[in-house]
C-alpha cells in the first residue's frame, strides 16, 4: 500500500509547515483517540511502527493515525492532486478495436449513400411526373414510384427494373376515367441521370383501368339518373327523364363490350320509362314498343264502364282487342253486355298491349280518359331510341399514345367498368419523338 504524497515541506520553514496537506489527515485529527485496551499492537509484515513510536511526537506528525506508514525518500518531490475523473475519456475511440472502427466507417458510409440515394429517387419521380403530365395532357401530375435499390445504380445503367405510375382523371370520350394504375418494367432512360431526364420507352406495361360509377353519375346522369351493377357484363340505369313538364321514371340497361383494343361501348337494351303508374313507354320499333297501359291501368279500364266505353268506341283499338263490331255496340248499348265483353279472361292482356301512340292525334280525349297528358305522348315520340341511348352512353376510349397499348377482360364491378390495361414500347417524353 503506497503512502499518502505530501506536499515537500520547506527547508527552513515551521514545525507546522510539515505537515501533509492531505484532507484526509485534517479528517483524521477530528476523529475521537482510540481508546487503550492494556495490550501492545501487533506487528504485522509491511508496518513499521511499535509502542514507543506511536507516542513520538516526529512520528505523530507524519503518521497521525499511528499506522505506521512512513513515506519514502523519492516521494518528497510528489504532490498530492485531487483525482481527476474524466481521465480515460479522451481518445476512447482511438481505443477501439480496427475492426470495430471499420464496421463504424462502413455504417456511416452506407447511411450518407442511402440518403443521396433516395434524394436521388425523389429528383428523378418529380420529372417523370412532369414528363408524363405534359405527354398525356393531364389536368394533374400522376403518381409516380420507382423501385429498386440502389437506384444510382440503375440510373447509372440508364435502365429501371420497376416503376409504378398512378394517373387520375384521365379525358376519355365523353366521361373521364377515374384512375388509371399502371405497373412498368424494363424502363430505357434517355438523358443525364438523375438531374435531367428527357425521356424514356418503357419495355413492358401491366395495369388496370376503372370507368367509375360516381363520374357516370356525375358527367351522364346530370344527378337524375344513377348507374350500378347490373351484372359482370351490364350496367343499370335508373333515374328521372322530365318530360313536357313531367318527370318520369327511367330505367334502362346498358350491357358492355370491347371496341377493337382500345375502348369501350354500350348497347342500351331494356329502357323504359314511366308515366306515374299509368302506361309505360318502351322507344324503338319492336312489338313491345310505344306507349302502353300497365296492368294497374289495364284492369281500372275493366272495371270503369266510362273508360271501357271510351277505349271500346275506337273502332281500330276494338279490332286490335279482336272484338267484333256487333259486339262492341251491343257493349256500348247495355251494361250487361259490356260486362260480359270486358269480363272475358284475356281482356286485360290484350288491353296492354295496345299501343296508344297513334291515338293521340285522332283522339287525344280517350288518353284524358284513361289518366294521361296528351302532352306526354307528344313529347315521347322525339325521343326516339338513338336518342335515348346517346344520353346513356357509357362509351370511351383510350388517348392516344404512341406504342402499343391494348384493354382487356373488360367487366362490371362493384365501383364501376374495369377494364385490364397491357402495353409495350411506350415511348414518353424526347423518346415519342423520335
């Protein structure tokens, strides 16, 4: 055990100027005596104290404890100095293991080049938004992301493996597609990379694109008229149609097909349209065409004598019910007979299938009679079936592009049309013309 240092006392100085400045020996000062239990100390290798030494005044002054530590001749030049904790910390990392200091380089290496990296991506997805944008004309920048790590690599190369591109709200005929979502491979770049891209021709193009039902709703149905699934190749129509100051209920069926490899049409098929709950109105020239009763009004004919009289006294519409003329004026003489006549089991079949058409300009009173506005029949007859369909047309096509771009797998979903999108050797950018 090393002796306490002591500051050197000075040649020619005090008694008291000998004494070690140690704070541990003022402590020890304080300390009560030991009290003197009658039997000598032992004496043990490495102390160098017996009984007499312990009441000398000299060796109290150097060992006031009584332990019999005597400093050595070389320690009088030493000073006692506080200890100093933050020893040790200085050149900690110098203290390292190489290989630990190189796995530290490395990671900090890997992490400045990951962030150059992917600052490198963002730059180069900005302007390919921007080249698609201006390329297809789009009214907002798509959504571009490209795969890949490291991409300084594959700029490098001026080839990507893999980009995603998302395009909202793209023109197409008459109603706009709602998005289009594309997955390209094999992507040539052209230009300085990734500072200044001019253009690219992507190899191959996988994607789908969707026809919504709330842009129909918007840009054909005015909101009077609501598209929904019908089934995986049909569309449903339901909605209002005003006519000469009526609105009536429509409802029609509009059934999808592939036009060549870029678009889309519809064949409406089913449109009917309602007047309240009196006669129905089917455009077109087939045997369910014109203006019809329904079997509600039908049968109110059968049982009213004032409206089975009326319709009985047109002598066309009673041979279309293929009642004989002798017939029709004994129906119109007695009651009895009338009933007779209007009570046969087929009467109200055949009653809705007249078409009341052809009976507005000659006798516009009968359909007063059975509970129509003259005026709506009028109306119906320009609406024709082209008509009709166009208000309904749910076509559209592609924009053009350069490349080959072709729609597939065209079906009816839950949201809308979908249609799956292939291409290949799409040129964007300086690279379309060229």
């Amino acid at each position: 055990m090393r002796p306490p240092t002591r500051i050197p006392a000075q040649r020619n100085g005090s008694a008291d100027d000998l004494v070690s400045r140690n704070p541990y020996e003022d402590l020890a000062a304080l300390a009560d005596p030991e009290p003197d239990h009658g039997f000598e100390p032992l004496s043990e290798p490495g102390f160098a104290h017996d009984v007499d030494s312990a009441f000398d005044p000299d060796i109290d002054e150097i060992d006031p404890l009584g332990l019999g530590l005597h400093p050595d001749d070389d320690d009088e030049d030493d000073y006692w100095l506080p200890p100093n904790h933050r020893r040790g910390r200085r050149g900690r990392f110098a203290a390292l293991p190489m290989a630990l200091k190189a796995v530290v380089a490395l990671l900090v290496g890997a992490l400045f080049l990951t962030v150059v990296d992917r600052w490198a991506v963002l730059y180069a997805e900005g302007k390919a938004q921007e080249k698609l944008k201006d390329s297809l004309h789009l009214a907002a920048e798509p959504e571009v992301t490209i795969h890949g790590f490291p991409f300084l690599t594959q700029a490098t190369d001026k080839r990507l493996e893999k980009v995603d591109v998302a395009i909202p709200d793209v023109a197409a005929d008459r109603v706009s597609l709602a998005k289009v979502e594309a997955t390209a491979e094999d992507i040539r770049l052209s230009g300085g990379l990734p500072t200044s891209i001019r253009g690219a021709v992507i190899g191959r193009m996988r994607g789908d694109v969707l026809l919504s039902f709330d842009d129909l709703n918007r840009e054909l149905g005015s909101s009077q008229v609501e598209f929904t699934e019908q089934g995986r190749d049909s569309v449903l129509a339901v909605g209002k149609l005003p006519v000469a100051g009526h609105e009536l209920r429509m409802r029609a069926e509009a059934h999808i097909r592939r036009v060549g490899g870029r678009g889309i049409e519809t064949e409406i098929t089913g449109m009917r349209l309602d007047i309240a709950d009196v006669a129905t109105y089917r455009p077109g020239r087939g045997s369910d065409s014109g203006v019809r009763l329904t079997r509600k009004a039908a049968d109110r004919v059968r049982r009213d004598a004032a409206q089975a009289k009326a319709l009985l006294s047109v002598p066309s519409l009673a041979r279309r019910l293929g009642i004989p003329p002798e017939a029709v004026a004994e129906a119109l003489r007695s009651e009895k007979r009338l009933q007779e006549v209007t009570g046969a089991p087929r009467f109200v079949e055949k009653v809705m299938r007249l078409n009341l058409v052809d009976v507005v300009v000659a006798h516009p009173w009968l359909l007063k009679k059975v509970g129509i506005d003259p005026a709506i029949v009028s109306g119906l007859k320009g609406l024709t079936q082209p008509k009709l369909s166009e208000r309904l047309s749910l076509s559209f096509q592609l924009p053009d592009v350069p490349g080959y771009v072709r729609l597939r797998n065209v079906s009816v979903e839950r949201d809308g049309i979908r249609a799956d999108l292939s291409g290949m050797d799409l040129p964007f950018g300086d690279a379309a013309g060229r």
